[in-house]
C-alpha cells in the first residue's frame, strides 16, 4: 500500500502525542498548584485539543486523576477536581504510617545485609540534600525510592495496599510537606532513627521511627490544607483536631 503525505504526517504527529501517563501527570502538577480550582470540569474536547490525543487516551489519564482521589468521574456529566477534605487526607496519611512501619519492620527482619547497606546509603542521600536544601520534590523522590525498598521484604497483598495508599497521598500535597526543611526541623530526626533501626536489625525501632515521619508529614499536609481552604469541601475546624492535637492523641495511643 503506498504511503501518501497524509498518512506520513499522522504518523509523524502520533509519534509525538504524549501518553496517557504523561497527560495525567500534567494535569496532576497542574492540580497541585492550584492551577486548576477543585470543582472545576476537566472536559475531554478541550484536553484532546490541548495534548493532541485521542479521546481513549484522555480517558485513561482521567481513570488514573481519580484512581489517585485528585477528579471525580460522573456518569453522564464527565470529571472534574476534587474538593478534598482534610479528613480523607488525614485518614489516608494514618493508614500510610501503619503500612510504613510495617515496611520498615519487613526490612529489619528479612532483608539481607546487602539491600539493608543499600537502603542505608539512600537515607544518607536524603539527610545529605535535606542539609544542603534540596528541593523538597528531590527529598521525596528519595524517600519513596526507600520505602519501595524497604515493602519489597513484604508480601504480594502488603505490597498491593501499600502502593494504592501511596498513590492516593502522594498528589495531595505530599510533595509541600517536606518543603519545611528552610523553615524547621523537618522529619530528618526520624530518619536517622529509621537509619539506626535497620543498622541495628531492631524492628521495633525502624518500624516507630518510619511511623514518626509519616505522622510528622500527616500534621504538615492537614496544616497547608486548612491554610488553603478552597481545597476544603466543608468547614472541619469544629470536626478535624489540629496536627498538635492529633499526634498527642497518636502518641497517646502508642503509650497505652
């Protein structure tokens, strides 16, 4: 069959045209940035034209925005930006700690020395460009590549929760929350704990430590959510304890 112009050209274009995953990962940072309002309509017309793709491709990019809680899909109208509160984040947030410092615990039991010294070198990666200033995106890059390590020790069904939670968390405004490191203390003192836990095969250890820095991360994210207040569907002052109130009520928990 000859090749025409035509069909070199769609060619050439469908070579270009981004994926599903890339269009969804535009659309997320564009969410994180506020740069599309929660409740606004995210239109398959308008976003084909946009990225130059066909519609089953936006459509993908749509099921996985709303498989990580950022749209909501309805039936007959289309999708549009979440309105999220800051209880599913914080529910979200302490059910990532208890899967955490269950990877953690995985690590110190199972893993070989091997992966531990090699895990050990990614904390050091962290807490080194945690001092210099990294940015904050760069840090978490390196913790998530940590945690990822740490869950492979873990079983088929731990591993499967563990990445649905991590995916719903982390595009809610995880990436901010280690940004304080120009600002505070940061959660770097619970890493080095995680980092003597795993040193010393103390399971107990590694697994309060890995919980601290997602407990830490819990209260950050609550607190630049209630600063942000169009991201909140309702008025939660009166139903959602502050990050303070909230970990002394985990701390408590944890004594008992």
């Amino acid at each position: 069959m000859a090749r025409t112009p035509k069909t070199e050209q769609n060619e050439a274009v469908a070579s270009v045209a981004p994926t599903a995953e890339e269009v969804a990962q535009t659309l997320r940072t564009r969410i994180q940035k506020s740069e599309i309002p929660p409740g606004e309509w995210l239109r398959e017309v308008r976003l084909c034209d946009e990225f130059g793709v066909g519609r089953s491709t936006v459509r993908r990019a749509l099921r996985a925005l709303a498989d990580d809680g950022l749209i909501e899909i309805e039936e007959n109208r289309g999708a549009r930006v979440s309105a999220t509160t800051v209880e599913e984040v914080f529910d979200l947030y302490e059910v990532r700690a208890a899967l955490y410092g269950l990877a953690a615990r995985f690590a110190c039991m199972r893993a070989p020395d091997s992966a531990i010294r090699n895990i050990l070198k990614k904390i050091d990666r962290l807490l080194s460009d945690a001092e210099s200033g990294a940015p904050s995106d760069q840090i978490i890059e390196v913790s998530e590549a940590i945690f990822s390590d740490m869950m492979e020790y873990g079983s088929a069904d731990a591993q499967r929760m563990t990445a649905s939670i991590r995916r719903k968390t982390r595009f809610h405004f995880s990436y901010v929350a280690l940004a304080v490191n120009a600002n505070g203390p940061g959660p770097y003192e619970h890493w080095r704990s995680v980092r003597a836990g795993l040193l010393e095969r103390d399971p107990d250890k590694a697994s309060q430590a890995a919980r601290e820095i997602l407990y830490f991360m819990q209260g950050e994210v609550a607190r630049i959510m209630l600063a942000r207040g169009p991201r909140v569907k309702r008025d939660v002052s009166a139903t959602t304890p502050s990050p303070t109130t909230k970990r002394r009520a985990v701390a408590g928990r944890r004594s008992n």
